[in-house]
C-alpha cells in the first residue's frame, strides 16, 4: 500500500513537470483561460499502469527542464 502511495507521488510531481513545460509554451499563454487553468490537474493517469506489465526505456528520457 506504501509503495502505491509513493507511486502516486511520484507520478503527480512528474505530470506537474510536464504541465509546467507544456504551459511555458507560448503558443498556450493566449489559448487557456482562467477557467480554462483552475480544471488543470496533475492527476491524470493515462502515462502509467501500476498493475500491469512495466516496460523500461533506459535509452529514453523525459525531456523536463530544458
């Protein structure tokens, strides 16, 4: 249940990381409205499966940060 948990954190701080790439964009400054941004979550979980088959990429990378 503890490492489910840690999983969860992990993967909030990642898709915050990603959110905050996608909005750094220009083209995103003018498209989203207030409303728009207060439905942003980083709860999405579409990017994992904890239950299922977990295939690692040490070749791949995100690419966060620069």
């Amino acid at each position: 249940m503890l490492a489910l948990h840690i999983l969860q954190v992990c993967l909030v701080y990642v898709n915050t990381l990603m959110l905050q790439e996608v909005l750094a964009e220009p083209e995103w400054q003018d498209a989203l409205t207030a409303k728009d941004r207060s439905g942003l979550t980083p709860l999405f979980s579409s990017n994992m499966n904890p239950y299922g088959d977990i295939r690692l990429n040490t070749g791949n990378r995100l690419a966060l940060g620069g």
